[in-house]
C-alpha cells in the first residue's frame, strides 16, 4: 500500500520511518496539500496529512476521483477539513489526544517565561547585560488562572496549576466534575483570571472566542495564553489589548494565519503578516511557531496512532478516531454506525 505524506518535515520522516519499518510504501513531500498539490497524490491508496493542509471540497473530489478514500491526519484538530465534503468519499482518522503532557508543559513553559522574563534575561545575558532592571516578575501561587477546555490537554493544564498553588477557574460546554478547579461562566473567567490558557477545539461556535468584547471584561493586566488553535483569538483584537495595555502579555504556539508562515524558515526573506510581525516585535510577547506537540515522546505516538489509523481505514474496520459528522444523534445504534463499532460508512 502506498501513503502520499504531505507537508513532510524531517522530524516526521524519523518517527513515521522508525514506526512503520517497511509496512506501508511512503512518499514524503514537503509541500501543504492543496487543491494545487493534491495531484501529486495520484496512484496512492491513502493520504496522510497535518494542521496546515487545506482540505477543501476540491482536494476531497480530487482524492475520490483518485479512488483515495482515506485520509489519515497525525494530529487531532481536523477545522482544516470540509468533512460535510468528505462524506461517501473520504474517511477522516485522527490522533486525539497525543500529546497533553508534552502541550500543557510548553504552555506553562510560556507562562514562566513571561510572568519571569526569562526571554528578556536571555537576550541580555548574551550581550553580557546582567543588570536586573525591568525584569521584576511574580509569583504564580496564589494566582487565579483560567482554563478554556478541560480535555485532556486542559485537564493536564489543571494539574500543573494546582501544583502551583493556583486557583483554578475552568469552562467547559462538557465539564469533568472530578477535576480540581472551579467551573464558572466564561465571564466570570474572564474577569477573574490573571492569566487565562486555551485548550479548546476550533469551531464555528468558538472562532474569535477571544475578541475585542471578551477583552474588555478581563482584568487589567491579563495574561493570554494559546496553545490550541490560531482561530480562537482574533488577532488584530489581540494586538490592540497589548497596545494598550489591557493585556499585559500574551505567549502565542499557534496563530491565525500561521499556514503561510509557521514550520518554514523564513529568516532571509521575512513575512508579509503586519499583526504578526508587530507581536513579534513586543517585548511582553512570546511566539513559538506550533511546537508545543514536538516532543520525541509525541511524535513516537502520533506515528503509532495514525499507522493504526491507516491499517483499519484501509480494510474498512472500525476505529475510534474516525471523525463522525452526519449522524445528529452519535449514541443511537440504530442511526450511527460508529456507535456500532463499524466503519462511518
């Protein structure tokens, strides 16, 4: 069986080489996959894909004119995907939950970093500036943080914060009453907390959750962390809180527009994205460019994760992380085939 693997970084090429050991033929290419790119998946019988793919309703044509009925994604969000366009033709697999460790500890890596300087310390140690001024920070217990999405990143998240000793406020549309935190409107989130930490899937529901509007009803100050979806945020509000001063410092793994810009090398030719590169210039803003996920740890299981992913999506078996999007009530046996632990379709 042949996989076409898009947007292939070396880092991917280790773990999937090391993972697969000769079961699938896999061609590596390193560009997004596109209505432009998707020819290049001809003659494959499944694609493998990742967050900054645009999977459209002309790249799923595509795929079911080329007899590819199987997209597996190696991560866990799937906003990329027009999954109405893929019914009866492609059958979408992901990896839930991969890496929860591996993203709430680079979320509280941002968190320390800002609240401590540490980035600003760095950069003036190496010019041998070991003076003190300006990096006065504070202390973590004691504080009240807000945690948008109690999965099991957010669950993690929770965990962590309550090592700190910090008051943990949390919303959640489904929440998990065995968790140590406190669920509260997301108003009251929003003006309780000293630093509030997304974790939260990309919706239609939740696209710009972080607004002009919900802004205004944070504490002065705020800190606003992502390590989820670039979506959540509206960024040109985010920019103008910094500006002026209502947020008093945002740490960034995922941005809006990030498809263009993030996982490429982009030091000799510079970007095009204004808000971009004015969050980049801000002292009080950290951005990381999506690697919270990127630990050996994770990767070794999104490699697992998504070789099963192919394995039963190619002899139409039943699996868990097929994403199921027509059927209304997914608990009737009768309606859902999933619920009957078979194939979507």
């Amino acid at each position: 069986m042949k996989i076409a693997f898009f947007d292939a970084k070396e880092y991917d090429k280790s773990s999937f080489d090391r993972i697969n050991n000769g079961r699938y033929d896999i061609t590596y290419f390193d560009v997004l996959l596109n209505k432009d790119t998707v020819v290049l998946a001809k003659g494959f019988d499944a694609v493998c894909a990742f967050v900054n793919d645009k999977i459209d309703k002309d790249v799923l044509d595509k795929l079911n004119e080329y007899n590819i009925h199987v997209l597996a994604l190696r991560c866990a969000g799937y906003n990329n995907v027009d999954v109405k366009a893929a019914y009866k033709k492609v059958h979408i697999l992901t990896v839930p939950g991969y890496a929860p460790e591996a993203i709430a500890e680079h979320a509280f890596a941002l968190i320390n970093s800002l609240t401590r300087h540490i980035h600003k310390a760095y950069n003036r140690v190496r010019d041998f500036n070991f003076s003190l001024n300006g990096l006065t920070g504070f202390n973590l217990s004691g504080k009240t943080i807000g945690v948008i999405g109690t999965g099991k990143i957010g669950k993690v998240m929770i965990n962590i914060a309550n090592g700190y000793g910090m008051k943990v406020l949390a919303y959640d549309l489904f929440p998990n009453h065995n968790l140590n935190c406190t669920y509260v409107s997301l108003d009251e989130l929003y003006k309780e907390s000293d630093i509030i930490t997304l974790h939260a899937p990309l919706t239609s529901d939740n696209y710009h959750l972080i607004n002009s509007d919900a802004i205004s009803k944070m504490k002065d100050g705020v800190m606003i962390i992502n390590t989820s979806r670039g979506g959540l945020i509206d960024s040109h509000a985010l920019f103008d809180g910094l500006k002026s001063k209502k947020i008093g410092a945002a740490g960034l793994d995922v941005y809006e527009e990030e498809s263009d810009v993030f996982f490429i090398d982009k030091s000799l030719e510079g970007i095009n994205d204004d808000i971009l590169s004015l969050l980049i210039s801000m002292p009080n803003v950290i951005v990381t460019s999506h690697q919270a996920y990127l630990t050996t740890e994770a990767l070794e299981e999104i490699a697992k994760v998504t070789i099963d992913n192919l394995d039963k999506g190619l002899n139409d078996d039943y699996s868990p992380n097929e994403v199921c999007y027509m059927c209304k009530n997914k608990n009737d046996l009768n309606a859902c085939l999933k619920a009957r632990k078979k194939s979507c379709w």
